[in-house]
C-alpha cells in the first residue's frame, strides 16, 4: 500500500515541476503543447518573446507592436482561453475536465515583421506552482508558519487531486480495454459465422452439382 501511495506521490512531484523552455517559430508557425491536467488545478504560463537580429546573428528583446496569441483547448475539444497578449507577460486558466489540454501559440508577427523568426521562452506551472504565496501572505497578512502551513495544505490537496486523476485514467484505460476486447470477441464471432455461412453454400452448390450430373 505505501509503495503505491510513494508512486502516486512522485508522479505528483514530477507532473507539478514547473518546467521552462524555449522554442523558435516562424511568422506563420504555431506550436502546440499537451499538458495532462487534473480538474479544478490552476496553470499559470508564463512566456517573454524575442525578435532575431540578422546583423548580430542573436536575438534582441521585442518591438511593443509584437504580440502573442494564446488558445487553451481542454479534453473535449472546447476553447478555455483565447486571448491577444503583449510580447511578454503571462496567462492563468483553471482546469474543469481532467486530461489531456492543449496550449497553443503564436505570434501577430505576420503584421509587423514579415519574414521574421521569433524566440519564445516559455514555463508552465501546474498545482500549487502556479500559486503566488508571497502575493497571498502580503494580501492575507500571513505570518510565515502560516505561510508554511497554507503551502502544505495546497500540496496535500494537489496529491489528492493527482491520485483521483490517476484512478480516472486508470478507469478510462480499463474502458477503453473492455470496448477492445468486446469488438475482438465480435468480430471473431462475425468471421465464424462468415465461414460457417460459406461451408454452407459450398455443400448446397456441390449437391446441386453432383444431383445435376447425376452422381447421387
């Protein structure tokens, strides 16, 4: 039992890490993540653009014309978030439907640079990450054990929500097999039938033939 709770913990851990990269798209280029999710979990983004400059070979910070689109899908194919954001800043959803989300970007880089190549940096936070604790302490006037103690609670509810996301995918697995093994199990049963169908007609055909010949 505690071995499957330590997994489920480290899976937790790992899911919840804030993770931080960066990536190159073109003016027309966009580029797509795939986030699993528990419900009702925040996620914060947090993205900074720059522009390339073909005389240094680098890139330089952006021009305040250039923008970032951001669209959130969740596991239903329906549109969390669509917003037009400035060139860096960043963007806060909170999950309803556990799964897979997709985060999508790109850039208004077609109206202002053509032909440009843009660097995005880009970091997702998940659960208690995306959480501002030294906004919430200043706002709620915490002391530090307070503090502390909030930060402890919020992981202890993000564990809970991680573990019943774990027993939902489980759930789906064990359907999807079932469905799986109810078609097998039918179509083994439809090629029976198929054969049984054309010994059938095989022996009629004989028959008629041997009758026809006068054999029998």
């Amino acid at each position: 039992m505690w071995k499957n709770a330590l997994f489920v913990c480290v899976i937790a851990f790992f899911m919840n890490v804030a993770t931080g990269l960066y990536f190159h798209i073109g003016e027309t280029e966009r580029k797509c993540f795939i986030e699993e999710i528990p419900d009702e979990t925040m996620v914060t983004g947090n993205y900074k653009l720059q522009l390339f400059d073909p005389r240094t070979g680098g890139f330089m910070p952006s021009s305040p014309g250039l923008a970032m689109h951001v669209e959130i899908r969740d596991p239903d194919d329906k549109i969390i978030l669509s917003r037009v954001y400035s060139s860096e800043g960043r963007f806060t959803f909170t999950s309803h439907t556990p799964g897979e989300h997709v985060i999508c970007l790109y850039s208004n880089s077609t109206k202002w640079f053509t032909g440009s190549q843009l660097r995005v940096h880009f970091d997702i936070q998940v659960g208690e990450h995306a959480i501002d604790y030294a906004n919430i302490a200043q706002k709620e006037k915490f002391t530090d054990l307070q503090l502390r103690v909030r930060q402890l609670l919020d992981q202890v509810d993000q564990i809970a929500k991680e573990q019943n996301y774990q027993r939902y995918r489980e759930e789906r697995f064990r359907q999807t097999s079932e469905s799986t093994n109810q078609r097998v199990l039918w179509w083994s049963i439809g090629q029976v039938g198929i054969l049984v169908a054309m010994g059938f007609w095989q022996m009629r055909h004989l028959k008629s033939f041997f009758e026809a010949k006068k054999l029998v």
